[in-house]
C-alpha cells in the first residue's frame, strides 16, 4: 500500500507540475483546463479499471486477470497472488478432506457426521449398511427420521453421551449394534457404531458356561461336604489325629459351596435383561433386618449403628436383589472391618436420590483399587479375602442390581481410614404412605 500512495503523490506534483509550466508559457485558462482534463483522465482509467475488477470477480480465473496499469498493475498483483495461495491452500484442505473421508470410509466402524440440528452430513459406507443409510439420498435428513428405535431417539435427546447404547439390528436379524455419539465444534456430533454380534455371542457362551457349570458343581459339592459333615458328627468315624484335616476339608467346600452360589446369582441377574417383579418394599423393615444380620455376623465384635429411619418410607424394587445387595454391603464392612471397630447404616434423601450408605473404620482401600472393586474376582487382599470368606462376586452382584433398579453404586475409602459404601437409587422408586398415630388407634 505504501507504494501505490507514492505512485499516486508523484502522479499528482508530476500533474501539478506540468499546469504551473503551461499557466506560465500561456495563461491561467488554459493551465486549468489542461488540469481538469487530467483529473478527468485520472477518474475514467480508474473506472476503467474497477469495472475490469468487477467483471473479473464474477468469474476469478488466474488465467483472465487483468494486469492493469500504473497503481493498478500493484493492486491487480497483489490480488493475483493471494488468489493464488488461497488456491494452494483451499487445494491441500481439499486434499486433506479427501484423505480423512477415504480413511473414515475404510474404518470397519460406522462413522456419520451430524450438524447442530442432528442432520447428516457425511457418513461412510460402513454406517449406511449398518444403519440403513444412503448418503445421495439422506445427506440434510434428521437422523431421527431414518434411525427409528425408540431407546436410540431416548438417547439422542438425553444430551448424556458418556456411555454407549446396544441396539438390535433393524436391518439384519440377530445382529446387536453398540452406538455412541461424540459432540464437537458448535453443536455438532459424530454417530459412532459398531457391529458387536460376535461379542455378544462370546458373552452369551461365557455366561451359559459358568452358569452351566457351576450348576453341575453344585450337587456334587453338596454331596462331598454332606458326607465330610455326617463323618465328623459320627462318633469314633474320624481319629482325633486327622479331625483337623476333615475340618479344613469342611472349611474349604463350604467356600466353594458359597462361590457357586455366587456365580450362579451373578449368571441369573446377567441373563435377565428384563425388569425385575418388583413390589413395595418397607425401608424400615428391611433396614432392621439388615442391622440383625449384621450384628448376627459380627457376633457382636463390632459398634454397628443404624440411623432412625422415617416412617412410612417404601421402595419399589424387587425384595430379594435389594436384600441382597445391601446385605452384601453390610457384610462386607463386618469383614473387613477390626474387631472393636464401628459400622454404621445410614439412609438418606439426597437430591433426586436415595441413598443407602454403609460406614466403616476398617482397613480402607487405596484409591487405585476402587474403580476395579466391582470386577469379577477383583481382591486387593487376596489372602485377607481367603480368611474372611469372600468370593470377590459380591460387589459385582451388588453393581448388577443395581443397574437393573435404575441405581448405582459410590465408593468413598481412604487407607487405614475406612469406607463408605452406598447404593443411590433414584428417588423416583421412593412410596411415602401416612402413619396412623398411636393415639388414633381404637
């Protein structure tokens, strides 16, 4: 720009210049009309040349462009060559989109681009076999209307995409998808989707395995401990030398004993997706039977505690899993709780949940151990385990139940601290009756 400004001030003093020399070979006229017609002159080239500009824009081809004159010719350069890096750069954003779009068609996962009003834009060939698609006829579509189950519309709206859903194939039957969106840029999302068929296949031969195997265990296991236990109630049967062996053997099948019963409980809750029978639940009920069997477990060797409960307090659930699942967490705190210790049993009301915490002041748990805590057979003492009987199935199932009421499970420890374990169900679940006074009572 400093150059075209120069060009045009030597232009105008070089005009200026040239008048005065005539105003004082001639007279003032006629070195102003030479002036006028130059100023004249100087606005028909410039017209001249925004009109070649204009009629360039509309079709901006670098071979047309016009190459101008005196300040023109700078500016026609200038435009010239960032019309040409711009080329350059829209060439390798180009290249680089049709590098990502071949390498997103190549994934074996179904991949479709959706804008801020959940529109496709773009999807691989993987995705229109999956989810029935076809990107010449869909493209601008709501994907609500080609994608149809109801769980999937559930989850598009829920605007919670932490966690990924299993669908059904509509398209081939006995096919399970597993589709997660990803939100980025300004409102926009990736559909994810993935053939699990074979998965689920493998979890389905795995569940039936242990189930089927731990039922065939079961009789046998119950036949042996049988006759160890009729051997050492028979008087004179087991010499007192070899007693202490028949006891460990007693010891050692009651354990398996109570593993396969676990096994069997977590193969059941796996292979019943659908909703548990439930009924009304009275909290204060159950949560007494809880404070019984825990102090049964204990034998008395620990401070266990339950807070008043209100009354008039029920839960919908199903009886037997939620006393099963508080009942393992109860357990578990005796457990792994030292003798002398406290243990207290706590509901309550928080937010939109309920909340059913068991505390202790036992050994704690270090933090790298909790996410693990509800895997299959997951100890972070195995020994410790082995002495308090645990099969490391309890918290598992505990997970399990939950998820079927809605709920989850919170783990709060620290080492040498304690822990608080708690099971929050949705408070939706929660049924308060009134409570008749005694006073009113005939």
């Amino acid at each position: 720009m400093q150059d075209i400004r120069w060009k045009a001030l030597w232009l105008g003093l070089a005009t200026v210049f040239i008048c005065l020399i005539i105003w004082a070979a001639t007279d003032a006229m006629t070195a102003l009309a030479v002036f006028a017609a130059a100023i004249l002159l100087y606005l028909i080239s410039h017209l001249f040349w925004l009109h070649k500009l204009l009629q360039w824009f509309k079709k901006p081809d670098l071979n047309s462009m016009p190459i101008g004159a005196g300040i023109w010719e700078d500016v026609f350069a200038a435009i010239y060559y960032e019309k040409r890096r711009h080329s350059r750069s829209q060439a390798q954003i180009s290249s680089a989109l049709d590098r990502f779009r071949h390498a997103a068609s190549a994934l074996p996962d179904g991949v479709v681009l959706l804008n801020g009003n959940d529109q496709i834009e773009w999807c691989n060939p993987t995705a229109e076999h999956q989810l029935g698609l076809s990107m010449k006829q869909d493209a601008g579509q709501p994907i609500s209307y080609l994608v149809r189950p109801v769980d999937f519309i559930q989850y598009l709206h829920r605007q919670d995409y932490s966690e990924p859903i299993k669908l059904k194939s509509w398209r081939n039957a006995g096919a399970t998808l597993e589709i997660q969106l990803v939100p980025f840029g300004a409102n926009q999302k990736l559909l994810l989707s993935r053939d699990i068929s074979q998965v689920e296949k493998l979890e389905t031969m795995r569940r039936d395995f242990i189930a089927n195997v731990s039922h065939e265990m079961r009789t046998p296991l119950t036949v042996v401990g049988g006759f160890i236990e009729t051997l050492m109630d028979m008087e004179g049967a087991v010499p007192e030398s070899t007693r202490s062996y028949f006891s460990m053997m007693q010891e050692q099948t009651n354990r398996m004993r109570r593993l396969i019963e676990d096994l069997l409980t977590l193969s059941q809750l796996e292979n019943s997706p659908e909703a548990p029978q439930e009924s009304e639940i009275d909290l204060s009920a159950l949560l007494n039977m809880l404070l019984h069997e825990g102090n049964s477990l204990s034998q008395n060797q620990h401070h266990i505690t339950l807070d008043p409960v209100e009354p008039g307090l029920f839960i919908k659930g199903a009886p037997e899993e939620l006393h099963s699942a508080l009942g393992n967490l109860v357990s578990n705190a005796v457990r792994y709780t030292p003798k002398g210790e406290s243990i207290s049993l706590k509901l309550l009301l928080r937010g939109t949940n309920v909340i059913f915490s068991v505390c202790d002041t036992g050994i704690g748990i270090e933090q790298q151990h909790i996410d693990r805590l509800t895997e299959r057979f997951y100890r972070v003492d195995r020994s410790r385990s082995r002495e308090t009987g645990g099969t490391g199935l309890g918290l598992s199932i505990v997970k399990h139940i939950l998820t079927r009421h809605q709920g989850h499970l919170e783990i709060e420890s620290e080492a040498g601290k304690g822990s608080i374990f708690s099971a929050v169900l949705p408070q939706s679940r929660l049924i308060r009756k009134t409570v008749a006074s005694v006073d009113s009572l005939p």
